[in-house]
C-alpha cells in the first residue's frame, strides 16, 4: 500500500512539474545576446539580439531555483502576475576581467549568451551581475513578446553536422553536452571525433560521472575551421577558426578562450546542447571553464585527459580552483566573505559548506601532514590565494592535474548538480 501511495505522489509530481512548464513556455530556445561593457567601477548590460530554435534542451522541473549561486543570474518573469517562472546562474569572463589591473586603466565590452525556454506570453528578463562581495553591482531588466517579428528563427535548416556520441537512458530527463569542434579543418574531422572519444572516456573515468552515465546525451559538433590549429598572439601568430580561440587571455599564456560567444552558439543552433565543451586543435598548454558558458581545453597535450575533466568542473558546477602561486596570485576571494562556491572556504560561514564531512578532533585549519592525506580537513591555499582561502582536501583534481579523483568535497557537489537536472525528488537548493 505504501508503494502505491508512493508512486501516486510522484505521479502527481511529475505531472504538477509538467503543467507548470507547458503554462509558461513553448518546446523551444530563446537564445538572448548580450553586451556587457564597463571598468572596474561602472558596468552596464545591452540586448543585442533575440533568437529561437526547435526544442528546449535545458531544465523543465525546479524552474524557478538555481543549481548554485554564480557570479550573475538571468530571471524570467511572467509580465502579468510578476511570478518568477525561470531561473539560472552563471559566470563571465567579463566578470573575471574586472578582476585585474586592465580594468581600472581602461573600459571592455564582451558577449554573453543566454538560453531560456520560449515564453507562451510576453515576459520580463532581468540580468543580474555581482562582484566578488556577492553584492549586485549591475541589474539590468527588459520584456520579451513572443510574437516579436524582429526574433530571429535559428537552427530550422542547415544545422552543423553532428554525431551522437552518447545517449542516455531518458532523453527528456537527461543533460545536454554538445562537445564542438574548434580549429579543426574539415578533412581534420575524424581526428576530432577521436579527440571527443578520449575526453569522453576520461570524463566518465570520474565519480560521479561514472555511475551516473546513463543521464548524458553528448554530441559531437563538426565545426569547420578555415585554419588548423589555434591563435598565439605572443608569437604572433593569429588564425582564421571557426571560434576565434586563443591563448594569451588577459595576458596569460596558458589561457585560452573564446570571447565568441555568438559565433558559438550560431554553430550550435538547432543541435541538442545546453552545456558546452569546446575541443581545441592544439598541443599547447591551456584551457578555461565558466559557469553554465563553456570548457574549452586543448585536445593534443598530454595533460588533456584531466584537464577537460578539471574544466568541466568549473563551466558544470561551478567548482573553484583550489590552487594557489606565491608569484600570481589574484584577489578574487575577500577573505571577510564567504564564497559561494562549494569547495573553497574562507571560514566566515563554513558550516555553510563541508563541516558535516570533517571527523572530530580534525584541527581547523589543518595540517598538511603525511597523515592527513587523504583527510577531509580545511588546508590554507586555495582561489588563487596562498593565505585566507581554504580547501577541502590536500589534493583533488581542482588543484592539480596529477591527482586522478575530485576530493569528496567536489564529488558531492557534482552529484548535486547532476541530481539537479536529473532527479525528480531531491536536494535542497538555492531558492
């Protein structure tokens, strides 16, 4: 009888989730385009353009709650009522830029790319950015008709040629990878699918990927490139792909972005994907990973294989990094605030975070003795910082590409997410 009463509620679950999505939204994308522009002291948000295209690969249960919290979130709302009927979380890299020098001496613009489910009425989106205090430093709020013949139609035809890589056990309970591909030649396609095969293997190697594979849908997206390979601005060398990739971000060598976010999407458009990994056709050094934006890794190096999955657990989770050098280190993380990451501290609010994983006795800040190797503790060092942030175990793929595991700080939170998305019944969240 229990069992009965049981499948009866989530029954009536499942079908309450459904209705409230079909009020409110259509089965397709509105893709919103963005230019975020400013310093360090003024910033501002512009719509740039609005898309459409068949289906909607994101959420469709827990609409309104966020998976974590992010450095900005895009809220939609109903026009009539004011009710919140989407939300998201995300980060940029124009948020990060704020963060050095550059952006006191001189003003940016960078493009951002949004996905939302198509209102069924006219509604109100409002984007939001916070700084490093996790203060809102810019609102921006603007109302979108459905019926508005300016929204561009994208995706009907003449989409990029893709290869399922993986399908999962429930396509409409399941989470959306597009892996792309960047600085690939056409003739250089069969390489990619390989390289996606790889990176694919390394990623499940990983709990909690592993046993929770059969929630994944990956395809592979043929993307051409006029060039092979990947822009060097420091040696000069600059070439013509499909993403404009390069190294060099913010003057960094190994870092290596996009700051096309339209151009991919536009590759992307019409093609099952919510969360991307873009695969660059290289054997240098670098990558990046933003939160709910995109991975993008080198596909030639030899550290490839857990550098794909590092970054994954930046632009997935938003996980932070848990390293930290004497000769750069950034202040992205006040030491009198409290991240909202998942696996970094600062310890104004840690019972906030891993405290109910940590044995009794364990010191705080711990050791980082031969002992306590394999020890949930609070170890100083972490967000860049070498003083005043904390993480959760001595090593975790987060902090370096030699350790082959996410420390159990890190797998809980990507179980988190991944339930999320996934699980009917479940976690609490950030409301």
């Amino acid at each position: 009888m229990k069992k009965i009463c049981l499948l009866i509620v989530i029954f009536i679950s499942l079908q309450l989730k459904a209705q409230s999505f079909d009020k409110y939204f259509t089965d397709n994308t509105l893709r919103i385009d963005y230019i975020f522009s400013g310093d360090v002291n003024h910033q501002q948000i512009a719509l740039d353009k609005l898309n459409c295209s068949l289906h909607w690969y994101g959420k469709h249960k827990r609409l309104s709650e966020l998976p974590v919290e992010g450095n900005g979130q895009i809220t939609v709302r109903d026009h009539k009522s004011n009710a919140v009927i989407y939300r998201n979380s995300f980060s940029t890299l124009f948020q990060e830029w704020l963060s050095y020098d550059e952006a006191k001496k001189t003003s940016r613009s960078f493009e951002n790319v949004f996905l939302v489910p198509m209102p069924k009425d006219t509604v109100d989106i409002t984007i939001e950015l916070k700084n490093n205090r996790r203060e809102t430093q810019v609102s921006f709020t603007h109302q979108v008709t459905p019926g508005d013949i300016l929204i561009r139609k994208i995706g009907y035809n003449n989409r990029t040629p893709f290869v399922q890589m993986l399908t999962p056990k429930d396509s409409t309970n399941c989470i959306h990878i597009a892996y792309i591909a960047e600085g690939y030649q056409t003739s250089e396609m069969p390489t990619f699918i390989n390289d996606v095969k790889n990176t694919m293997e390394a990623l499940f190697a990983h709990e909690p990927f592993k046993s929770m594979k059969d929630r994944f849908s990956i395809v592979a997206v043929e993307a051409p490139s006029k060039d092979s390979g990947t822009s060097e601005p420091s040696k000069g060398i600059w070439k013509n792909t499909a993403l404009s990739s390069h190294f060099d971000t913010f003057y960094s060598d190994r870092y290596l972005t996009t700051l096309n976010l339209k151009d991919l999407h536009d590759w992307l458009a019409g093609i099952p994907y919510e969360h991307i990994i873009v695969l660059v056709n290289t054997n240098h050094y670098g990558g990046g990973g933003i939160l709910n934006s995109y991975n993008l890794s080198m596909a030639h190096h030899r550290l490839t294989r857990p550098v794909v999955v590092h970054e994954f657990g930046h632009s997935f989770a938003g996980l932070a990094d848990e390293y930290a050098y004497e000769a750069e280190q950034i202040p992205m993380y006040p030491h009198d605030i409290e991240p909202w990451e998942e696996n970094i501290t600062t310890l104004v609010d840690f019972k906030s975070k891993w405290k109910d994983l940590i044995k009794k006795n364990t010191l705080i800040p711990t050791p980082t003795t031969p002992a306590n190797k394999n020890k949930v503790g609070v170890y100083e060092g972490a967000g860049y910082s070498v003083k005043g942030v904390y993480r959760p175990m001595m090593d975790c793929r987060m902090r370096t590409n030699e350790n082959p595991e996410f420390c159990d700080v890190c797998r809980r939170a990507l179980t988190k997410i991944i339930d999320f998305y996934t699980k009917v019944m479940g976690m609490n969240v950030i409301g």
